[in-house]
C-alpha cells in the first residue's frame, strides 16, 4: 500500500499564525478560523441539544477563542509515528485529509545527511558575534512596543460621572426652523438658557420623592480647589471663580415674588408654568432624559411628536430648563428628584477629552452645537443656582469645549467645532457662556471678543440688524436673528441708548410677538423685557395672554402646548411646550440687566 502525506504540524502552526480572527458579521463562506468557517461554530453551538440561546452563544465563543489560541478542546493532533500506515477515512482523523501520491514521489532521506546540516547551523551561529543577536532582540523588542496604543488615562472626579468618548459627527442637523438654512438664511434650533419659577402652591409634589442621597452615587467629598485646577485654564483661574453669584437669586424667595408682579406676571401664568412643569416631569423617561418624541413615555397619548428623536441631549436639556427657571434644583424644590435624574443623564452622556485644558461636549446627532449649547447652559446654571462642586467640573468642561469649538475664522459657533458661525448657534453658545459667567466660571476674554467680532460682521444699520450667516438688507423673515442679535448684544455690553439697540427693539415691538413662532419670540421677549418701558408693557399682556389661553387644560396634554407653525413640528410638544414655559418665566428668571442691580453685574467682559 502506498504511503500518505499529511500536513506536517509545523505548517498547520504557520497558518494557524497567519490566520486573522474573523467577525461573525463580517465573515463570508470563504473566511476561516484555521480551516473552520465561523457560521459553522455557530451552527454548532446552537444545535447542541438542551441549550438556551445565551449558552449556545457562549459555547460560540468559547470555541472561537479556544480555535485562535490553538486549544481547540479537540484531541491532540497525532504524531508522524502515529499517522504511519493509517487509512485516510479512519475515523480518528477529521483533523487532517490524507493525499495519495506516487510511491516515486516518496524520497529516501540519509541520516548522515541530516547530521551534517545540523553541524552547518552550528557553525553559522558560532559565527555571528553576540553583540549582533542583542542588537536584533532589542530591535524587535523596540517594535513590538511601538506598536501598542495606551489609551490616556483620565480622572473623573464628579459624583455624577461624565463618560468618554470620540467626539461626535453629527449625522442630522437640529433644524428647528427648516432643513434649508443655508437657503433661506433663516436660524432654526432648540431652546433657551433660561428657565422659569413655580408657585409651590401650583405644583402638584412627586411621589414619595426620596432625599437625593437615596439615589446620588456614592463618592468622596470633592476638593472643589483642587476639581477647579483640572479642568480650568491656570490662566483664567481665581478665587472669586468659587464665591457664590447672585445673578439667579431672583428665582426663588421673596425676590422671585416681587419681579412677578413687577415685570407683569400674574396668577393665570403661575398656574400655566405650574402646569407645564407637571407635563414635563410626567414625560421623562426612566433613564432620566427625555426625548422629542415624547410619545414614548406615555405610550401614545399625547399627539405631536418631534421628528427629531436622536437629540436627547438637547431634548434633555429644554425640559430641564424650564425647572430651573422656576428654582427647582436637584437640592430643592418639589421635583429635585427629577431634576437631579436629567443631570445625571447628561453629565453621564458628556464625551470628555483630555486635552489642555480637558473639554466636554454634548454635541450629537441631530442636535450637533444646537445640543451642546442647551445642554451646557443647563448644568451651568444648576452649578450657578447651587454650588454644588459635584457640578463644576463637567459645567467647566462643557465651556472649555465651547472656547474650543470656536470659529477662528469670525468668532461664531455653527453646526461643527471651528466652522464659520451663524446666528442661531451663536445665540444658545453665548448663553451658555453667560450661565458660566454668572457661576464665576473660567471663560477667556478673547472668547467674548470673538463673538462680539461675528455679530459686527453679520449686523447692519449700527447694530439694529443681524443676519443668518451675512449681512442682510431684507428684514421680513429675520425677526429670529434679530432678536437672538439683540439680546446677544445686550448681555454684550451695548448700554440701553445704543442707537442700534433701541431702532432694532422699535423694529420688534412693530412686529409684536407671533404663536407660531415661539423660537423668536423667546428671544425676542427677552429683548423686550430687559429694555423695559411702555413696549414692554404691550409686548407682554399680548405674549402673556395668547399662551396661557393656547395652553391645553384637558387630559393627558394638560399643561403642554401644541405644535404652531411649519418649523415647530421637528421638536414637537415638548419643545413648543420648553419655550412656551420659559417665554412665561421671563419675569423672573434672570436680573434686569438695565437697572441699578443688573445681570451686567455679574457679566464683566
């Protein structure tokens, strides 16, 4: 009987060396793991009798590490004395196939032959000096090493964790105002950075709402000097960073009170914020963020849907803001509970770099800087209204990113970290910036000079006038970016004679407030309101009327508002019913900034 080749050990190691570990998903019929297709090990481990499918893909696993580390759990492979004179269909060898060939292939070998080759080898490595075999060990030492990636190493010291991460492309633009802005240069977003205040009277408590310990993650007491060295620029670093603000005072107590009824609320809008915030609390979901598509958390029973259910960042954000601005904290108030939940689902869903200084961000599909912005104006302003040092760091993170994200080019901020601005995404950035500014947070001058920059290049008529992206002449269809410009200039430092200022609040008190635009007439109320006067009493009994009669009383809607306008459907209820709240919280939510105790204040630039 002729003899039989079988692959030799030491070729079934070569190729077994060779072999890259295979995807499931990836692998097609030609991709093996050392000879075994790795649909077959799945097949295998699912059809084993009794098993659930967690065992059988366990069992998957297993076979899959075992085969690429060469401990396929399989007899040994036999040796060559034991493969001798062996049939190739005996049922002991599935590991290999016998090949038949010739006896005239087969090739009588000399033992001495074999000998005087291993005497040449001998010889050889006599002959090579040591020095040279040290120099080649190092030399492949050297690039096993180099070709291993350590991660950094990061230290995250806040109690409500901040996640890592890549920064994000955004995939989808949060458009509020349209899909085509480049077209009609026209802003489109989210919400704002203030928030509204509740008469306690009006708000229903939660349910056996535990103390914040119940549910707070444990961790050491935070050095609040030392969390502030990380995380802000030595440059921009000092003691009156860590010194309480009294810029959100007028959200609670006795002062909230007073600008109430100074500034023109009344019990009907109490009672629609006390409503609203009801809503709001009602809808979030149980791991504490909310969404656009607000349906999901009552199953269907509120209509209006947003479209954009990937930004949940800025979804978050715009149903916290609302409870700030009525001075309901994590720490106290009716709904600390709910409040502490949405900030630890965002401070746990902040992608951190550890550059110098490290930076947070908040940027997401569908919301891009529109969700940075609304997120970051919302733990600032928590840190501001309570101190609390488990807030600094990822408040001072997310400004670190914001000075990052900046355009070099004009000082704007637009949908992606260094592109040229546009007003809409400037708007919510420079707020942001603010709510830090008022928690004493670090922010470089140069930032704000930055954005002063963007709006003087998008303004016309001395300031009256701003733009999308440029300069317009035509100002039907740009009431929102003249509102946003407006307020971004007061909080800039344009005193109230400006000329610009007061032609562009002439120009917006003409115009009169619009339902079914609430994103500009979130702004520009705040406009209204700051600059004071008979405009703003006009201004104000319209805004404040139309929305507390538009507000549904009935059902499981109550206290929200419905979708009004063709841009209003992306954020849906809860972003009509955000702004609606806070556009009602305006009384009160920040100081007067032209009075003699003013936000200005607290904003040097």
């Amino acid at each position: 009987m002729s003899k039989k080749r079988y692959p030799q050990r030491k070729e079934i190691r070569d190729a077994d060396s060779a072999a890259e570990p295979i995807p499931f998903d990836t692998a097609s019929d030609e991709d093996t793991i050392d000879g075994l297709r790795p649909d077959t090990v799945e097949m295998a481990a699912a059809d084993v009798p009794g098993l659930s499918h967690p065992e059988a893909a366990e069992i998957e696993a297993t076979l899959i590490s075992d085969v690429t580390a060469g401990q396929t759990g399989l007899p040994p492979f036999p040796s060559d004395d034991a493969l001798a004179g062996t049939e190739p269909d005996s049922p002991e060898l599935f590991v290999a196939t016998a090949v038949e060939e010739p006896s005239s292939s087969v090739v009588a070998v000399d033992p001495e032959e074999i000998a005087a080759r291993s005497a040449r080898r001998r010889l050889l490595l006599a002959a090579v000096p040591g020095w040279l075999i040290s120099l080649l060990v190092h030399v492949l030492a050297i690039v096993i090493l180099a070709s291993i990636t350590l991660e950094p190493v990061q230290s995250m010291l806040s109690i409500l964790e901040a996640s890592t991460g890549p920064e994000e492309t955004a995939i989808d633009e949060f458009d509020i105002q349209g899909p085509s802005l480049e077209s009609v240069e026209e802003p489109a977003d989210p919400l704002a950075a203030e928030t509204p205040t509740v008469d306690p009277s009006m708000v229903l408590p939660e349910v056996s709402a535990p103390e914040l310990t119940d549910f707070a993650l444990e961790s050491e007491p935070l050095d609040l000097d030392a969390v502030a060295e990380k995380v802000i620029p030595s440059s921009l670093l000092s003691a009156s960073m860590l010194t309480s603000s009294t810029a959100l005072n007028s959200r609670t107590g006795a002062t909230k009170s007073e600008m109430l009824e100074r500034y023109g609320g009344n019990a009907d809008s109490e009672k629609a914020v006390a409503m609203a915030l009801k809503w709001l609390a009602d809808h979030q979901l149980p791991d504490g963020g909310w969404t656009f598509a607000h349906s999901i958390a009552c199953r269907n029973q509120c209509k209006d849907a947003g479209e954009l259910a990937q930004a949940r960042n800025a979804a978050t954000a715009m149903a916290l803001l609302p409870f700030l601005g009525a001075g309901q904290t994590h720490l106290e108030g009716n709904y600390k509970r709910t409040v502490f939940r949405g900030l630890n689902f965002l401070i746990n869903r902040m992608k951190v770099t550890p550059a110098r200084p490290p930076r947070g961000s908040w940027h997401e599909p569908g919301g891009r800087m529109y969700s940075h912005g609304l997120a970051a104006i919302t733990v600032c302003e928590a840190y501001a209204m309570t101190r609390d040092p488990d807030l600094l760091q990822p408040a001072q993170l997310s400004l670190n990113y914001l000075v990052y994200a900046q355009s070099d080019r004009d000082g704007g901020w637009r949908y992606e970290p260094k592109q040229p601005g546009d007003t809409s995404v400037v708007g919510w950035a420079l707020m942001a910036l603010k709510s830090g500014r008022m928690g004493n947070l670090a922010v470089p001058p140069s930032t704000f000079q930055g954005a002063d920059r963007f709006l003087d290049f998008v303004s016309t008529n001395n300031g009256a006038y701003y733009g999308y992206n440029k300069p317009t002449a035509k100002l039907n269809g740009r009431e929102a970016t003249i509102a946003v410009g407006l307020l971004c200039r007061m909080y800039l430092g344009y005193p109230k004679e400006h000329p610009g200022l007061q032609e562009g609040v002439a120009y917006l008190a003409k115009k009169g407030p619009s339902m079914k635009n609430l994103y500009y007439s979130y702004y520009a109320t705040q406009v209204m309101r700051h600059y004071g006067g008979d405009q703003w009493e006009r201004w104000n009994k319209s805004m404040r009327d139309q929305l507390v009669e538009a507000q549904e009383k009935n059902g499981h809607v109550a206290g929200s508002w419905a979708p009004a306008g063709s841009h209003s459907q992306k954020g849906g209820r809860l972003y009509m019913t955000s702004l609606a709240t806070m556009i009602l919280e305006v009384y009160y939510r920040h100081m007067p900034l032209y009075s003699d105790k003013s936000a200005d204040d607290e904003f040097e630039l």
